[in-house]
C-alpha cells in the first residue's frame, strides 16, 4: 500500500500541485484520529508516515511527572528511565503501539485525506482564478433557472445571477450567450461561489472597453457612470488629447459602437456627454440632449441651478424626473431645474455666467448621443 500510496503522491504533486509533504502530514492528522476513534483510544499518540521505507508506526507519547494522575498520557519518572536513564521530568516518552490491522484503516483513511485534499485544492484553484476576475466581464451560457436565481456556466464553475441583479423586464432562457459582471467571489463549504451582474454600472464600462478601442488602449478614459438598469444610462468621457473627439470615439461611425452595446443591454438607453473638470460645463453637458441655458454653481452645498429654455424643461427632467436624476448621479451635484420664464421671475436669470454657458456650448461639438428621440414627456 506505501508504494501505491507514494505513487499516488508524485503524480498529484506533479498534476495538481498539491505538496507531498503537505498531503503526509494530513494523511499522518487523520489517521491518529482514526486511531484514536477505531481502537478506543484517548491517548496522546503520533503517526510516523515512511513511504520510501513501507512503514507506517503509531507511537504513544507520555509526559515524564514525579507523581502520575493519568497513565494514558503520563509516565513516572521511574518507569521512563527504567526505559533509558537519560529521561528527566518534563520529558516526553514514545513507544511503539501500532495495532496489527491498522493498515487496512490507514489505507482506508489515507484515501479519503487525499481525496479530500485534491477537491479543496481544484476548489482553491478555481476560487484564485475566478477571484482574480472580480470587477470583469465574462460570456457565459444560461444553464437553468429557479424561482429567483438564473445560473450560468462561465467555465469551470456555475455562477449565480440573483434577482436584483437581472435587468427590469429581460427574459432569459437556456443556452442563452449573455455577458456579466463578476461582482463577488467567496469560498463556500461546497466550493467557490461567483455572483454576477446584468444591472452593475461596471458591466456598461467594461462593454465600453470591449467596443471602443480607444478606451481600452487608455487614450479616452471613462469618468463616471450614472445607470438605471434596462432603461437609461449617462457615462461621461475625458480625453487630454486635443485630436481624439472622446465622446465620438465612443459612438462611432454611424453610432455603431454604441449600438452594439444597446443591443446588448435589450435597448438600455445611452447618453455619452464629454467630462469637464469645470462643473457648470460638466452639469450642462450631463443634461444633454436638453440644451442649457445658465448653470449657477453653489460650492459649499455642492449644488447648481440650471435654466433651460421653457419647451425644454421636461426635456432635462426627464420621463418621472429621470435626466435629472441621472445627470445628478453622473456628476456628484445636485441638480435644481427652472425654466427660462420661472427664473426670469425670481430674477436669477440672465446671470453672470449665462454668457460662459453659452459661450462653451458654441465651442463644442454635439456632447451627447441618444439613439433615441422619445425623451419628452
């Protein structure tokens, strides 16, 4: 059994990594658990594992003490050196206990350690792979549904699609190709568990970088992203390069590259709008396709008021106050909307910005594209 054993060893530290010595002290753990269950023993005992040489002992081991309280795990200092006269208290005495059908119990349980240990290490490997993955995109395959969960194949793992984390109103059926977003791996008694997206700001990044080859190449870089998941998204661009058009790159030749991701997402609306680090160009711009009129900026409250033309203002709110709420989100300032007529009452408008508004606006290509043209409410 040693030879097989040590065979057995070898070939799963070559195949799989897995250290041999590391594998003997767990077999030499388990099998004084094996002895300890199997012949009734409460004794301190130690398994010396020998594969080279075919052995494979048990050794009890005993504390020398000057008066004994328990002789399974103690021994008189009389005894020990009767033994070898070198003891002295506080030594640790062994001597050979190894039961005549322990082999068939170390054989049974040598199996069974090395087993185990092989799936834990295929299952640590797996987990390093995909944790490694966190924050990525990956193409996997619907394999079934639950009631709640939809589980598709990415490899060598199965990963969980929760209900939150589905697109509003998106079907999914088996062998379905869809793209996710790793946004969780865990170790788990039954193995790594990966948890994916379809609702993650992340996934509409990545699908960016997949598409548009000058944000993969780092030459336009994507600042922020504000999603509302099956329905709109904003994500702003940036670019110090005064030859790259950053909101262009992502659109592409007749809005191809956008498309694509649209269609991916099952229609999600798409607003690119160029990023500035001036927040009264960034708010406007964020407000696109509504045009601006005036952005008053309030830096202690990290807040703007911004007037737009009258026919506009449902335009920049949005259907159930939407473009707002995600120009918002995509800039980090509040966003307070008035229309042109309203803020000529409250005298706020024209102000002394108004002029800058507009003067930006005229320097600037369109900011934003949207595939659409249903936005009015």
């Amino acid at each position: 059994m040693s030879s097989e054993l040590l065979d057995a060893l070898v070939a799963l530290e070559t195949e799989k990594g897995i250290s041999r010595d590391v594998l003997i002290e767990a077999i030499e753990a388990a099998l004084v658990t094996a002895y300890k269950r199997n012949f009734n023993q409460a004794q301190n005992v130690r398994v010396d594992l020998n594969l080279e040489k075919g052995s494979m002992l048990v050794f009890s081991r005993k504390d020398v003490v000057e008066e004994v309280f328990d002789d399974r795990l103690e021994i008189s200092l009389e005894d020990a050196q009767a033994i070898n006269p070198v003891f002295e208290i506080g030594d640790i005495v062994e001597q050979e206990v190894t039961p005549r059908n322990f082999g068939r119990i170390a054989a049974q349980t040598a199996k069974q350690v090395v087993t185990q240990r092989v799936r834990e290490a295929e299952r640590g490997k797996i987990y390093e792979e995909y944790v490694e993955r966190e924050d990525d995109i990956l193409t996997g395959v619907v394999e079934r549904l639950d009631a709640r969960n939809i589980y598709v194949g990415i490899g060598k793992i199965e990963a969980v699609l929760p209900v939150n984390e589905q697109i509003p109103g998106e079907s999914y059926n088996p062998h379905d190709r869809i793209n996710v977003y790793i946004t969780k791996v865990e170790r788990t008694t039954r193995g790594p568990q990966v948890v994916v997206s379809r609702t993650h700001p992340g996934l509409l990044r990545r699908l960016f970088e997949k598409e548009v080859p000058e944000i993969f190449e780092g030459l336009v870089e994507i600042k922020s992203i504000a999603r509302e998941a099956g329905d709109r998204s904003k994500i702003s661009v940036f670019t110090d390069n005064e030859e790259i058009d950053p909101v262009g790159s992502c659109v592409g030749t007749k809005g191809g590259r956008v498309q694509t991701i649209v269609n991916e997402l099952n229609g999600e609306k798409i607003d690119i709008v160029e990023w500035s680090e001036d927040p009264i160009v960034f708010v406007a711009n964020a407000l696109s396709p509504s045009k601006v009129l005036d952005v008053q900026v309030n830096e202690e409250e990290k807040s703007t008021t911004v007037v737009v033309p009258d026919y506009q203002l449902s335009l920049a709110i949005g259907k159930r106050g939407q473009n707002a709420r995600l120009a918002a989100k995509l800039t980090g300032w509040k966003i307070d909307i008035k229309s042109e007529t309203d803020a000529r009452e409250l005298g706020i408008y024209p102000s002394a910005t108004s002029d800058y508004v507009q003067e930006q606006f005229a320097q600037q290509e369109e900011v934003a594209f949207d595939l659409y043209q249903d936005d009015e409410e």
